[in-house]
C-alpha cells in the first residue's frame, strides 16, 4: 500500500477513537452535572423546608408596632360590671396587661387565626394524608412566630377526643364523613393561645358541631372575675341537655365529655391547676383577675366519657421537676427536649424536626423514670362522634377578651 494512503487509513482511525473517546467524556460530564444537580435540588430542598402555597403574612410584620387587633371584648355584668368604667381598673389594666402579655397573646391569636384559616384553604380536605396535614400545620405556625416552639399539633378522629396525633408511617387520610378535631397552641415568649375546632364534610354532622361550639361560646359568655367554675360548668351542660340530631330515622343525644375540661394556663404551662368543668359538679373555686383561661368543650354522642384504648401514643410533656435519668444518653435527650420545648407538649414528629435520630428507646425509657409525661390518646366508645370547640381567654380588669375569636368560629 502506498505510503500516503496507509497514513490516511491510520488518520481516519485515530479520528475515530478521539470522537468515540470525546463523545464517552461528554456522556460522562452530563450525567456527573446531572447528579450534581440533583444534589443541590435535595439540599435546596431541605434548607427550605415544606412547600407552604399562598402562605400569609407574618403578623409581625403585618403589625410591625405590636398593635394586633381586638377580636372580640366582652364587657362584665352583674355585680362586677362597675369594672368597665373605673378609671383606676383602666390605669392597672394598662401598665400591668396591656403593656407586657396581651401584645403576646394577641400576636399568638392572630397567628392562629391566619394559620387555621389556611389550612383550611389549602391543606385540610378529604384525602389528605393526615401526618402530612400536621406536619404543614406546625410548619406554618413556626415560620409565622418566628420559630418559637409550638404546643402541639393534633388530629383525633371520630370517638377519638384528644391527645392524638398521626406518627410516622401513619398512613391515614381524611375520610369526607370523619369528624376531626384539630387542636394546637401558639406560644409567643412563654404565653400560650390554645384554640380548637372541628371538622366535617358530612353535613349530617352540624348540628354536633354546632352544640360544641354552642357550648364553648356559652361557657365563656358566663365565665368572669369571681365566678364559680361549677357555675360555667352548669350553663354548658344546659347546652348539651337541649342538643340532638338524627341520622338516617335514628335520634342522637349529644351529651358532655364529663372527664374533659378546660383548664387555666400560665407563662409555658398549658394546665396552670384550675379547671372549667363542662358537666354539672365541678369545683365552687373562683375565677380571679388576670387569669388566662382556655374554655374546651367535648360534645359526644357515646357514654360521655373517654378513656385510653392504647391505641396511639403521641403526646408527652416534660416534667417541671424532672428525676435525673440514669444514663448519659437519656440525660442527653432529656436536655435537649428541655431545651426545645420547654414544659410545652410535644410529639415524636416535633424529635424528628430538631434532628435527634434513634431517640426511641431513650424516650421510653425517660416516660418510665417520669422525667417526661406520657399523655395517651382519649376516646369514647367505639362508633361514636366527638366534636370539639376552644377558645382561649383572659380575664383582664375591666372586661374580658377573647383571644383566638375569628370570623369562622
């Protein structure tokens, strides 16, 4: 073969490697860009957190003079009404409430309100995964306070009342004809708004929903300075009394949870000791000045009492005065839950969101030494219907103010 030609057979050849060759480098760079790529979508992802659409505003940015609005005043009445007229009540009122926890507490109020209002705009309804609903739930509430730890985040379904939340791997959607109620806290330095509602896309369920909230509204209304938590408790088992409904030819009567009440709260403790009874034969103590109240009602078709099935174990609380657990592992947890939430409730989901892994085994065991409070689920008999309403309230000098009142309940 002629010289020239073989060097243009060997040219053609080496022509074809260096293409084959680039060709193999390029596919490489592109899958290795791809994968790099994808990496910094997960990390993106994660730094962001949930995808929370048409999310509102920040009431404080919203409010940047810490004016959140009154929602709903009510004035005293009988032998305590001189109280919205004294000039000297008004001075106290002013320099130990209005300047100090009610901004707190409005704040707190408002962020409910916009938090459940969204939700149920954008995540509450039939189908939806319920830790997933939670889990946007809290996530909302943290991004609208800033971050403050939040109280709880609560989904009891049907004869289920309280203390029951969806763990992981749950499972669980929305059913259009489950009664849910959704019950979490908002703490703004310590001061804590508890309010809860109900849910239900049956409309055979109303007239339920409507004697709880009938309740709630009612036990408020009477409640006051210097009356009688028996008192409160007598007028909202009144409401009960008067409430029925049917389904399908068959007649319900609604009555009271008798073992559920409402409860004082105090600067990051949701039970501060006082009770509000929602049945008749409660306490003869009194109501005092400057008491934040939460006012909760259980309207149920079942016994009228709950109790633990031990099927959900959710809710926990640290211990004010906890006993020092024994390992360095459970001190560990222990101080980190401390740290986190304070002697506000919790639940596994809130561990998972602060990163602790493989805390399980530690957390029993801190349940067992009491160091940490163990609150199980809460229900009625099986088939029966809870619905749920709470709003919190105080008790300021001159009149009170209902906190977390908004247009939809």
């Amino acid at each position: 073969m002629p010289a020239k030609k073989k060097g243009q057979k060997q040219q053609a050849e080496f022509n074809e490697e260096d293409e084959l060759a680039f060709l193999e480098a390029a596919a490489q760079a592109n899958q290795t860009r791809k994968q790099a790529a994808a990496t910094v979508e997960e990390e993106t992802k994660k730094d962001e957190g949930l995808v929370l659409t048409n999310l509102p505003e920040k009431p404080s940015v919203a409010f940047p003079n810490n004016t959140y609005p009154e929602k709903e005043i009510q004035e005293y009445n009988g032998h305590n009404g001189y109280r919205t007229t004294s000039e000297e009540l008004k001075q106290i009122e002013r320099l130990e409430y209005m300047e100090k926890v009610v901004p707190d507490l409005r704040e707190g109020a408002e962020v409910h309100r916009r938090v459940r209002q969204w939700a149920m705009a954008n995540v509450i309804k039939p189908g939806v995964n319920l830790f997933d609903m939670c889990a946007q739930i809290e996530e909302a509430v943290r991004r609208l306070t800033g971050y403050q730890p939040i109280t709880r985040g609560l989904a009891s379904l049907n004869n289920c009342a309280a203390h029951s939340t969806p763990n992981h791997n749950d499972g669980r959607v929305l059913q259009p004809d489950d009664v849910m109620k959704i019950d979490f806290g908002v703490n703004i330095n310590g001061n804590i708004i508890d309010s809860a509602f109900t849910v239900c896309f049956d409309p055979k369920f109303d007239p339920l929903l409507q004697s709880a909230r009938d309740a709630t509204n009612t036990g408020i209304k009477t409640a006051g300075i210097d009356v009688r938590l028996c008192d409160i408790g007598d007028a909202i088992n009144e409401v009960f009394d008067a409430a029925s409904y049917e389904i399908n030819g068959k007649t319900y009567q609604v009555k009271p949870v008798s073992n559920l009440s409402g409860h004082l709260m105090a600067p990051y403790t949701i039970h501060a000791g006082k009770s509000i009874p929602i049945c008749r034969g409660g306490s003869g103590e009194k109501m005092a000045e400057g008491e934040l109240y939460a006012c909760e009602t259980f309207g149920t078709t079942g016994k009228g009492r709950v109790h633990s099935l031990g099927d959900n174990l959710s809710h926990y609380m640290v211990n004010p005065t906890p006993p020092v657990p024994r390992t360095p592992q459970q001190r560990k947890l222990l101080k980190t839950l401390q740290e986190n939430f304070s002697t506000l409730a919790f639940c596994p989901r809130f561990i998972d969101y602060i990163g602790e892994k493989k805390y399980q085994l530690n957390l029993r065991q801190l349940c067992e030494c009491h160091s940490v409070v163990e609150y199980p689920s809460l229900s009625d008999v099986k088939g029966s219907h809870v619905a749920q309403f709470e709003h919190s309230f105080i008790l300021l000098p001159t009149h009170k103010e209902v906190l977390s009142r908004g247009d939809d309940y």
